[in-house]
C-alpha cells in the first residue's frame, strides 16, 4: 500500500555507501518511464546528509500517525476511493498493458489497478469458473470477468489495506454466490471464509494454499496455487509480503516476523513463479543497485525493467531463484550485502538475528530513498 501522503521529507546518505549513492545522477532518474516513481527532481538519494537525530524520530512518529489513518480509519477509504478516481482518469486503460500467461486450464490474467497495482484474475479454463487475488478496483476487476466470460467464485485478499480490498464490496453485490477468503487477524472488507496457516481452497480444478506471512500486516496471507494439475511450477500470490527485488514495509511486525514470512516464501522452491501486488520493479531494482554495485545478474535485470517499463509491459512474473539473485531483502545472508551495509556478525550473535539486522538496515535504506 501507499500510506497517506508525506509531507517532504529530506534523505540521509547512508555512510557506508556514500559513494555508491553519489553515483547516481539526476539523468538516471529522469530517464525512467511515465508512472514509474522514482525520487523528485532536486531530492535524489545523493541529496546532502540533513536531520538531527530528533527530526528523524519526529519522521517516524509521523509516518506511523500515516498509517494508522490509512489502515484503521474512514480516512483511509475515503483516501483509497480518490486513489481509484485519480487513477482512472490517469490510467484509464491501467498503468501497464495486460498480459495474460495461459497454460493448459489455467489462465492467469493481471490486471493493472490504481497507479501500480495488481489484481489478478486465475481462471479454471476447463469449467469458467475464477478466483480474484486482491481485488482493488472493482470496476477494472468486473470488466475483466465480462471479457473472460467467466463466474466469480472467490476473493483471495492477502491483507486488509484498502488497495488490496477495496472492489470486495462492490464485487460481493454483483456476485452474491462469491466467497471472501483471507486471514481474520486482518480486518479484511466482507471476509466469509477465514483461513487458517496451510489451509487448502478449490476453485474448480484450481487449489489455493493460504500462507500466513506477517509484518507487513498482522494477518498478512500470501497465496499459492498448485502447478501439478497443470505440469507446472507453483505460483505465489505475494500481495506486499513480496516484490520483484523488493518488500513491503513492516508496519505491523518486526523485522524478525518479516524474515521468517520472506523464509517461508522462499522455501516454495526457485521455480516458483512470483505474482506480486504492485508494479514497483524498476524502483526496487534501482535501489537494489545503489546498495550492491557488481551485481551482475541485478544489472540485467534492472535493464529489461527498464526496456519493459519504457513499454508499459508488466515486469511479472519473475522466479523465486532469480529473486535471490538481486533482491536485498533476500540476500540477508550474503556477505556482499552484508559488507556493502558495513554490517558484521557479532560473536556469539544467532544468524537470524543479524539477518534480521541486516533486513532492518536494508529497510532503512529504503524508506529513506523513497522519502526523496
Ligand atoms: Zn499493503
């Protein structure tokens, strides 16, 4: 989710990096494509050193205030609801052009939702009956099933934020037959069916497996379904537990519960396709090449990103195996990363909790480049 908006904030320089950071010119930001957010002109991550340790703190109270209004107030809706006008008149035929992968009896179709979102439409194509996973615009999703032909059966929600389960409503009204799953530690819209850790769904030949993955929310739930019916790899609905060399923010555990939700994914297997809930590669893969500078495989890939999003095409999905090869937030074990954060093991420390060390710093980071 995209919490309320902040009011300008300045971006320390991370002192192990510096040099890394400084390289990066405003020419590269500049060059990205139309919808792709990246730092504002004259706040880049080279920006000079700014803030007392008391104004950083302030930042964080403030971004936590956000967010509760976001997540636990009318606020948040009526926020969601301007996200969803703005981004139809901005987007009106979706922020990236859909690209369905069909398999035999399966369909998987993404759709581009608010300004780098994605719903995903799974289709049995033997018996037209579907499942959507996270279902944000209501009016995009519906649009979808009308072209497919297909009956909603299931709302698959990986978490409460109104980006993530906005369209239930409205979807539950046209399909009163429709189940809503999702965790009920998550306060998700409509919810009908809540799922426990490991629990199976069917949806026609389609089975979901639901995954508890918290810290980013507290009933965070990513979604698996089965590639065996179909001589396939798995596929994981990841919502903002996962991104295409990025994570979403912890606002609702340690970093501690946000690594033992990424271990969990990861444990899937490396051919395990990943579908997640927004469009934010090229900015994830950019940062991720601030932070590790001979990372050959993440100069690849920041490469095709930036050839796919110069054409609008959808970076989804990648694998789980490529994943580990240029997303930081998977490479806490990485002495490479590890260095480049100028982060090391303390005798006698447990190596999950300096992995955990490492995803804090890592987030850190982040947050900080997504402030400028
Ligand atoms: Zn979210």
């Amino acid at each position: 989710m995209d919490p309320l908006p902040a009011p300008a904030a300045r971006c320390r320089s991370p002192s192990p990096r510096r040099s890394a950071f400084s390289r990066v010119s405003p020419l590269t930001c500049a060059a990205a494509p139309a919808g792709v957010r990246l730092p504002a002109a004259g706040r880049s991550p080279c920006s000079p050193v700014s803030g007392s340790h008391r104004h950083r703190r302030r930042a964080r109270v403030s971004a936590f205030a956000r967010y509760s209004l976001y997540a636990r107030t009318r606020l948040g809706y009526l926020f969601y609801q301007r996200q969803v006008k703005k981004a139809r008149e901005r987007y009106p035929h979706g922020h990236s052009v859909p690209q369905p992968y069909c398999f035999p009896g399966l369909k998987i179709l993404p759709i581009p939702v608010l300004s780098n979102n994605y719903s995903y439409l799974v289709i049995d194509t033997g018996s037209s009956q579907a499942a959507v996973i996270d279902p944000s615009d209501p009016l995009a999703v519906q649009a979808a099933i009308e072209e497919e032909g297909v009956m909603l059966e299931a709302i698959f929600c990986t978490h409460k934020h109104w980006d993530h389960s906005g369209g239930n409503w409205e979807l539950c009204q046209k399909h009163s037959s429709c189940r809503v799953y999702g965790s009920a530690l998550d306060a998700i819209p409509q919810l009908t069916h809540p799922l426990a850790d490991r629990e199976k769904v069917s949806v026609g030949c389609l089975t979901f497996e639901a995954l508890a993955t918290p810290g980013h929310t507290v009933g965070h739930m990513v979604y698996v379904l089965d590639g065996g019916p179909f001589g396939s790899p798995p596929r994981l609905f990841s919502g903002d537990l996962l991104f295409l060399a990025g994570c979403g923010r912890p606002f609702e555990g340690s970093p501690e519960t946000m690594l033992a939700s990424l271990d969990l994914a990861m444990s899937l297997g490396e051919d395990t396709l990943l579908w997640p809930g927004h469009e934010y590669a090229l900015e994830c893969l950019t940062f991720a090449s601030l932070l590790e500078l001979d990372n050959s495989a993440l100069e690849q890939k920041l490469q095709w990103a930036v050839q796919q999003r110069q054409e609008k095409r959808s970076t989804c999905p990648s694998t789980l195996g490529e994943e580990q090869t240029y997303n930081p937030f998977l490479r806490t074990h990485r002495p490479e990363l590890q260095e480049a954060l100028g982060l090391w093991q303390a005798r006698g420390e447990d190596p999950d909790a300096f992995r955990a060390r490492v995803l804090k710093e890592v987030r850190r980071r982040k947050d900080l480049y997504q402030a400028t």
